[in-house]
C-alpha cells in the first residue's frame, strides 16, 4: 500500500516548471528521494506538506488530500527539516512538548513523550539544556525528536546527516533504519548521499528535471543489464581468462583479481563453467556474485 | 549520553490529538505562560497605576482627617470629591500609564516574530499543522491578552477603591459604570500596541533591533503629542478662547501617535477632553485639554495602524523554505 499517491503534478514558479506531469506512488517502509540539485525534490516535498499550490494535478498523502488538506497531513506527517531550526529561549525538553502542543497532543501527553523521544533520540541526560547550547549534532537530533514526538505515520527527513561527525553519522543512521524498520513509521529520506541512502533505506525514488526518472527496490536499481557476474580469485590469474574464453563465457573486465564475466544461461550454468575453468588452471574461487553496481552509478545512469 | 535506567525503545504515540483548527491557541498559550512568569512585567504593571496609587493615597489621607476632625475634615474631604470628576480621573490613570504601556509591549512582543526569525523557527510552527493566520494569530494573543490584563488590573484596583471606600459620596451613581467602558478602552489599546509591535516585529532577525525600531517608532510619532502640548502652552495655556485658536487639525496632531491615539479612544469612550489632575484647577481649567477628537478620525486612525501591522507580519511571515 502507497502512503502517498502524487498525480499529474505540474508545479510552476512563475515561469520555471519544477515538477512536471509528476505521478508517484510512494511505498511504505522507508524510501530515498534522490535528485540532483533543482530536480524538484524540494517542490515536490513542499507539494506533500500543503505549502505549494500545484499548478494541476493532485494526490493523496497518508489518505488526505494534499489540495485540501495540508494541516491535516502535516498533523500525520513529521519533518526534520535540513536548516538548523528551533525556538529560541527553551529548554530541550520543553520545545519538543511544545511541537507535540502545535501538533495537537494534550499538554501532559506532550511532556511526557518528550521525555521518552528525547532519551530514544540520545539527548536525555541535555533534555533540560537551551537548545541554542546545543552542538550540530545535538541538534539533529532534536529536529529529529520533534519530528517524532505526535508519533508521525510519515516521516520526512532531510539530509539528516548534515553536518555530523562521523560517529554522530553512523549513530543518527541508525536511529532512521531503527525508527523506519519494525516501528510502523514510513520514512522518506532525502539526501545527497548516497552511502546515505543505502544504509538506511530499502527503495529510493530518482527525481531529475521535474521528472520521475526511476523507482524501485535499490538492489534492482544496481543491478546490471544481462545479469553478468563477478568472481573473485585468490590472485591475478591470466591462464584463468583464456580458459574461460574457450569455455564460451564473455569476459567483460578485470580488475586485478576480480573478473567480471558474462555467459549464456542461467547464473547456475556460467557457475559451473567458472569452476570448471579454475580447477582447469589450478586457482581458487574466492567470490561469486551477480555483478552490482553501486548506487552512485546507478544514480548517473538514470539522470544522465 | 543517555540514561542507563531509560527504556530506548522507540514506540508510537497513540493518545489523543486534537483537531487541526485552533493550533493559534497553543502558540498563545505558550507565549503567555512565558510572559506571566516575568516578574518584571509584574513590577511594570505595578508602577503604570501610580496615578491611581497616588489618588489612592490622598483619598486615604482625606478620609482619615474626615474620621479624626469631625465634621471640619468632613467638609473637606467633600469640597475636595466636589472637585473630581471621575470618568477624568481614569481617563488621567489611562493617560499617565501610556509610557509603562509601551515599555511592556516593547518586553511582550519585540522579540515575538524577530527571535523565531532568527532561529528559523517558523520551520517548526509551519511543519506542524498550523497555518500562517494560526502563527499570527496565537502570537498576537500572546501579546494581547498580557497586555489587556496589565492595563485593567490597576483600573479594576482603583475601581474597587471607590466602590468599597466612596460609595456613599456618590461613586457608584456617576462611576459604577465606568468599568464597563475601561474595558474596551483597554481592548482596543492593547489590540493597537500588539499589532504594531507584531509588524516591526516580524520585519527584523533580532528582537533587540525589533525593539529599538519600536521605541523609535513610539517616541518619533509621540513628538506630535508634546508639540500639540508645547503650541498649547505657548498659546496661553488655558481658557477654550486661547484652545479655539488652534486649528483643529493641528490639534488632531495630538492623537497621531501610539499614546495619542489610545488617548483618543479613550476620551470618545469616556465622553470627556480630560481635566488637570488631582483634580486640580476645577472647571475653568478643564476648557485647556485638547478636545475629544471625531470618532471616525479615532477609528481611522486605529485601524489603520492594526491594518499596517497586521499587512506587514502577514508579509513578512511566509510558508517558508521548508526543504532545501
């Protein structure tokens, strides 16, 4: 089931189109949007929370329509937006009550999951700190536990990396797949990282120009046309190539000990063959794998 | 960082949310808890009665003669009430209060908008399910019902005061009723004061800068307050021929300022040009106050400066960048 439906959205800035004929159905579980910078991943964000008027066009987020009810959705959805934001002059522990107040929780409610999102977000022994005390990584934090604190269907989480530390990084990651996996909460992650992307999501949707320009699982997004596959020897091996040359498999690369080859019929065939080959030349088979390419080349692709 | 004892386990939230309308009150709600807890507000509110306090004082005085020299100090205490028209007397505590007035709006709302600008907090508010007009409107309240009760707390104590103390020398025939018009003298006064304080406000990434913009803004238009005053005494200073002198026009110039124009509202509502304080100077001197300005140039004006405060915020407060 889509947690958003987007249909026919054409959004204009006075002239320029940003999002253009745009049709999506975004999946649950926890999706990356991806896009280059001015693909309309912005527009189309602020589409989804109400704040831009589409041109033509519509849909559905979480059930609610987003021409005509975008309080609503925000009311289901939770933002971590990129730019450092907060209220001036509160503590850590009041200002998330507060957005738990604006998004309609009763004050009492509000503290008390503040308390709780607070400590799951790592900030419980800050919470009674000023926020405008707090370090980058802190505060990240904090956009994500006043995201979370009316307990969102939907989260919308924008570069959440931004400005981490490494370890703050691996740590802020593994909140989003610990929060996105088991939780019932849909995240959607946008971000210009792809290393991002890969560790915390399980779809990403590629936005380029307005348009959507792929979507899909990411594993199926790296893989390579003709399902071709790479093996990995022990050590370089040149008797190896020529070996599987006369076996009818197409060598495609190699890189140093790793060859990338190509044969007719299923994976289980070149497999045999493969083996066959380095018994035949006295090596040993390390690896084997269907060739992947990474998720940066399978972005280029895409939007090139 | 976190607690050894906390349970880390995120879980959802399933208690009860309210509706998506009247978001404004929980911004109003906020601001006002915040703002009742500043106790220097509180010592503000105190000071801007000292009319009030002072006549207070001297009542206190003159009744006490009036109980220890019979019937001689009775007499005194009558010819002094004789002398004092009461809707004046409020009309002056209102009037004398209009610069602690504006020293707590300064406090209550120049740092309302210019701050959450600053710390781009209209991120949260607008990413929650509240509108720009709920922003708007909860941040003005905030202002506005701080400000409505500091007004009317010294007017409902002086009020109290003749009630329980004058009763008897006729308080209650000529000025029981004058609460009620106190209240939307103060209404429409605090309304003016937080909307204009919500615009400038709105228009700077500081409430320090908001607030000098502010005072500014105050003392510049108040000019035409003291050079009314000013062309008042240099006319002779009292009697209505010397006052009839005076084009009315430039008489109205009085009321073209924040203090001026709450003044104005005032005085159409209380039905009086005001008199000399304490009482003092009798009828002869209550021709010298510049005369109640027209209800429609009143309403004029006060509209025209919510309007321009509520225009500018509404301008300035936009559905921003909410991503990237």
């Amino acid at each position: 089931m889509a947690v958003a439906e987007i249909r026919g959205l054409t959004v204009q800035y006075g002239r320029f189109t940003a999002l253009s004929d745009f049709s999506v159905d975004i999946p649950e579980g926890c999706v990356g949007l991806l896009g280059p910078n001015g693909a309309g991943k912005t527009t189309l964000i602020k589409t989804i929370l109400g704040f831009v008027k589409p041109a033509t066009g519509g849909g559905h987020v979480l059930g609610a329509d987003i021409l005509r009810e975008g309080p609503l959705i925000r009311q289901r959805v939770g933002l971590m937006p990129e730019q450092d934001c907060h209220i001036p002059g509160m503590s850590a522990v009041a200002f998330v009550a507060y957005a738990g107040e604006l998004a309609g929780m009763p004050g009492n409610h509000a503290l008390r999951r503040s308390h709780e999102v607070l400590e799951y977000c790592g900030l419980g022994e800050a919470r009674y700190r000023l926020v405008e005390t707090y370090s980058t990584g802190m505060k990240q934090r904090i956009k994500l536990a006043q995201a979370l604190i009316h307990g969102p269907k939907l989260l919308l989480l924008d570069e959440p990396t931004n400005g981490l530390d490494p370890r703050g990084r691996e740590e802020m990651l593994e909140l989003i797949r610990s929060v996105s996996h088991g939780k019932n909460v849909n995240v959607i992650v946008s971000s210009h990282l792809l290393p991002d992307i890969e560790r915390t999501c399980d779809q990403v949707i590629v936005v380029a120009q307005g348009k959507l320009r792929a979507q899909g699982l990411i594993k199926d997004l790296r893989k390579v046309e003709g399902a071709p596959i790479d093996v990995e020897l022990k050590e370089e091996n040149p008797k190896f190539m020529q070996a599987l040359q006369e076996r009818g498999v197409t060598l495609l690369s190699a890189h140093r000990n790793i060859y990338r080859v190509q044969g007719k019929g299923l994976p289980s065939d070149v497999g045999k063959i493969v083996f066959d080959a380095a018994t035949a030349v006295g090596t040993q088979v390390r690896g084997y794998d269907l060739a992947q390419r990474s998720l940066e080349e399978a972005f280029l692709e895409v939007i090139r | 960082m976190s607690s050894p004892i906390a349970d880390l386990t995120y879980r959802g939230y399933d208690g009860p949310l309210g509706g998506v309308s009247k978001r404004w009150w929980a911004i109003a709600k906020y601001q006002i808890k915040k703002q009742v807890k500043n106790r220097f507000l509180w010592v503000l509110m105190a000071a801007s009665g000292w009319y009030y306090a002072i006549m207070i004082i001297i009542f206190f005085f003159l009744e006490q003669m009036a109980v220890n020299n019979g019937p001689q100090g009775e007499q005194a205490l009558k010819g002094f009430l004789a002398n004092i028209v009461w809707k004046d007397q409020f009309l002056l505590g209102f009037s004398f209060g209009q610069f602690l007035f504006f020293v707590m709006t300064w406090i209550l709302g120049a740092a309302s908008i210019a701050n959450d600008n600053r710390a781009n907090a209209l991120l949260v508010y607008l990413s929650k399910p509240c509108t720009k007009a709920d922003y708007l409107l909860g941040k003005w309240l905030g202002i506005f019902l701080p400000l409505l009760l500091m007004q009317l707390i010294p007017t409902l104590f002086f009020w109290l005061y003749g009630m329980t103390s004058f009763a008897s020398y006729g308080f209650v025939g000529a000025a029981g009723w004058l609460i009620l018009k106190m209240i939307p003298i103060a209404v429409l006064g605090s309304a003016l004061s937080a909307s204009v304080i919500l615009g400038v406000s709105s228009m700077f990434n500081q409430g320090r800068i908001a607030g000098i913009v502010f005072a500014g803004l105050y003392m510049v238009s108040n000019f035409f307050t003291v050079f009314v005053k000013i062309a008042i005494l240099f006319q002779g200073g009292h009697g209505r021929s010397r006052i009839a002198d005076i084009p009315p026009a430039l008489l109205n110039l009085f009321y073209c300022s924040i203090d001026g124009i709450q003044i104005a509202i005032a005085k159409n509502i209380l039905g009086t040009a005001g008199s000399q304080p304490f009482g003092g100077g009798g009828a002869r001197q209550r021709m010298a106050e510049v005369p109640v300005p027209s209800p429609i140039f009143t309403a004029l004006i006060w509209l025209a400066l919510c309007a321009a405060g509520w225009a500018i915020a509404w301008r300035r407060v936009r559905a921003v960048e909410v991503v990237g």
